[in-house]
C-alpha cells in the first residue's frame, strides 16, 4: 500500500510548514486554510481514521489535546480561544485517510453548531 500525504510530510518526502514536531506528532500548516490560523496535528503513527481507533491508540490522542493546547499558546490564540475538528471517514468530511485534526483560529468563526 502506498504512503498517504500525511505519511510523506512526516517522512520529510513532501514540504510542509511545520510548527511543532516530536517523535510521536508532527503539526504543520494546512495549504488550504479556512481560517487565519489553520495546523493539522497528525500522530506519526498511521492511523487510518477516529473509527480506526484502538485502546493502545488513548494516549497519543490525549497527548495531541495536549500539544494541540500548546500550539494554540504558541500562535497566540490560546487565551482568545480556537476551534479543533476531526473529521471521520468520507461522509464525514475526512479526505485524508490519516487521523488529523484541524486547530482553526485567528478569528471569531462562525455559528456554534453544537
């Protein structure tokens, strides 16, 4: 099977802006913004989807809400607030096959759906 984008960013085959890196996470900046401050926070590991998910699979999603929040820090937005999707599967809007969530700040964003 052949690596998804997502893959190749963190392999270094494909450039990206990245804003935070470790050995578990990679963040960098979407190309196709939706808002003034638009990171993609990916796990290194591949995991295919949210519905993908697995025990083993806890922590690194709770170390990401973590790094997410400390990202935020680091542009700025944190203390004025921010939004964070994960999209799931294609009737859900996931168009990567890759878990990935979205931190969208920078402005005051639209109507509260939830």
């Amino acid at each position: 099977m052949e690596d998804c984008i997502f893959c190749k960013i963190i392999k270094k085959e494909i450039p990206s802006d990245i804003v935070y890196e470790d050995e578990e996470i990679i963040a960098f900046k979407d190309i196709h913004p939706l808002a003034p401050i638009h990171i993609l926070v990916v796990p290194k590991r591949h995991i295919s989807s949210l519905a993908e998910m697995t025990e083993e699979d806890e922590k690194i999603i709770g170390k990401i809400y973590t790094k997410i929040n400390k990202i935020a820090d680091m542009q700025g937005v944190k203390e004025k607030g921010y939004r964070v999707i994960v999209n799931c599967g294609k009737d859900g809007g996931q168009e990567v096959m890759h878990l990935h969530f979205h931190l969208l700040a920078g402005t005051k964003l639209g109507q509260k759906i939830v």
